[in-house]
C-alpha cells in the first residue's frame, strides 16, 4: 500500500509539470517552431540558410568565375617529341562541371546526395577539360576529356537541392532545414572549415617587438600584406 501511495504521488507531482509544458508551448509556438506540427516556419528556413552562406557563395564563385580565372593563368607548354622535330605547343581552353548523375542507366540519371549517403558515394560531378595544341606551324586541334570526379558542396549552384523549397527537398529524401554547406565523400558528411585571415591585399602596420631582433637595421615596426590574386 505504501508504494502505490508514493507512486501516486509522484504521478500527482509529474502532470503539473507536463500540463505547465504543454501551456508553454502552445502559448509560444513561434518562439518553440519544432513543436508545432507544420514545422519551422517560411521565415525561419531562410534565416537558417543565412548560416552556411559564405562558404555556399565561395563555391559558387569558383563555379562561375575562380575556374576561369585560374585557367587563364596556365601558360601554354612547348615541346619536342624528338630531337629537330617541329616544337609541340599544348594549353588549357577551359574547364567545365556537370551536374552530379549517375553512371549507371536507370529511370531517373541525376544523383541526390540522400542516395550517396545511403551507398557511402561521394556527391559529385564530372570535370570535363578542353585541351588544344598545335604542332609547328600547323593547324590549332582541340579536344575535350573527363578529368576525374569534382566533389559537389551541398547547396552550391550545381547541386541538386539549389534553391529548393522546404516540400521540394522532404520529396528529395533530405530535411525540409536542410541548408548544406559541406560535401559528402564515400557517404560522410565533410566540412572544409573557413580560417580567418587577413583582409586581401591591404597592407597592416604592426608593431612587433620580435622584428628588432631580425638585425641591426631592423626596428619594432613593420607591414604585413596577403597579396592574392582574383582566382
């Protein structure tokens, strides 16, 4: 008889705290999104896509511009296939990314990273490179190859969830928050972490007191620069 009065009891002490829980939450739904049945609000998956945006935007801009860019700072080789023959002149045109698909034939070509996850693949595209050369004076050929398989950031503009809405990406497979950001490689999720560094190409006073130790026409004073290029 005594355990049951202190079971109870403590059932008696238990369902105030819950009937208090449950008031809370249905008196701040907006403040408390993941108790409500619909889910997280419109306002709050596009504040939450705001997090991973730098990372999201550096991407894109080696999709749209940086492969460009570094393409055009590859100087062309010249060589000989033998001794006085005419010199061989090879360059890079350009350099391109598909969308991620599958190498195998099946009703639906294009890979989502749900599936990579789930046969541990890694979420990429074919990189594809155009590469002219010209023997002597002849003419100019060019030729495009696959160069292997580029890794795809989760969210970038050759990803398959960009710009998807909440309903579209729960019809991928994904979370409706989903908000990338980071690749999947052999099915694991894998972060490049951003560093802080200093601001490109802007020239900092510095007062260290080890410069005056580097030699006698040295002092305490100095100026550091990161020179970068756009790419």
């Amino acid at each position: 008889m005594a355990a049951a009065h202190d079971f109870a009891e403590g059932i008696a002490q238990i369902k105030p705290i819950k009937d208090a829980k449950d008031e809370f939450i249905r008196q701040n739904r907006r403040a408390v999104p993941s108790a409500t049945v619909a889910g997280l609000p419109l306002e709050t998956h596009e504040r939450i896509k705001d997090i991973p945006l730098p990372h999201i935007e550096s991407f894109n801009f080696m999709l749209d511009q940086g492969l460009d860019l570094a393409v055009k700072d590859l100087m062309p080789r010249e060589f000989r296939l033998a001794p006085k023959t005419a010199p061989v002149r090879m360059w890079v045109d350009n350099v391109t990314i598909d969308t991620p698909r599958k190498d195998e034939r099946c009703d639906d070509p294009m890979l989502y990273p749900s599936e990579c996850r789930e046969r541990k693949m890694t979420y990429g595209a074919t990189m594809r490179v155009t590469v002219g050369w010209q023997v002597g004076s002849g003419p100019v050929v060019s030729h495009m190859t696959q160069s292997g398989v580029l890794p795809l950031m989760i969210g970038s503009k050759k990803c398959h969830l960009y710009r998807k809405t909440p309903a579209e990406l729960v019809s991928m497979n994904e979370e409706a928050s989903e908000f990338g950001g980071y690749f999947i490689c052999n099915g694991i999720e894998r972060i490049v972490r951003m560093l802080q560094m200093p601001r490109r190409n802007f020239p900092m006073a510095i007062e260290r007191g080890a410069f005056a130790t580097k030699g006698p026409a040295f002092t305490k004073m100095g100026v550091q620069m990161r020179c970068v290029r756009k790419d």
